[in-house]
C-alpha cells in the first residue's frame, strides 16, 4: 500500500492521471483484503492514553511514545506516518 500511495504521489507530480487512476484501482482491490486502518481520532486517543501512561512531556519521549503507540494499535492497520505525526504534534504542544 505503502509503494503504491508513493508512486501516486510521483504520477501526480508528473501529471500522469491514467497512472495515477491505474494504481488507485490497485489500492482499492487491496483495502477489500486488509483489516480496517485505525482513525485518525483512535490513533489520537490512544497517543493520548500512551502519554499520560508514561509520563512522556516532551520530543525527546517520541520514540517511547511511538513504541508503545504501535504496540496498543498492533493489528489495526495503523498508518505509521500518521502516527508520527498524531505523537509529534501531542507532544509538541
């Protein structure tokens, strides 16, 4: 999934929508297949919940955060980006 998102975002910079198109069909055959990806507001709440458990205030605790972030959302088809993103962003401000 990951490969294929990157390729869209290659075609779409080099403005090839029939490609774009072709690997957007792939995805949508693929997602039918695996379990359903956490939220953006799951993702939050457990980021959330992970801080408070560990007590973490600030970057520097992002990859304490992030290790326990993913291992509460084993099996939920996490979005890994996301999460860093959700785990920047909490402890940053």
């Amino acid at each position: 999934m990951k490969q294929r998102r990157d390729s869209i975002e290659q075609y779409e910079k080099a403005g090839r929508q029939e490609l774009i198109d072709k690997e957007q069909a792939e995805i949508d055959v693929i997602e039918t297949y695996l379990p359903k990806a956490a939220s953006q507001e799951e993702i939050e709440q457990v980021v959330a919940a992970v801080i408070a458990e560990t007590g973490a205030s600030s970057i520097k605790d992002m990859g304490k955060v992030m290790k326990a972030t993913q291992a509460a959302l084993a099996g939920k088809n996490a979005d890994g980006r996301l999460v860093s993103e959700v785990v920047k962003a909490k402890l940053a401000g």
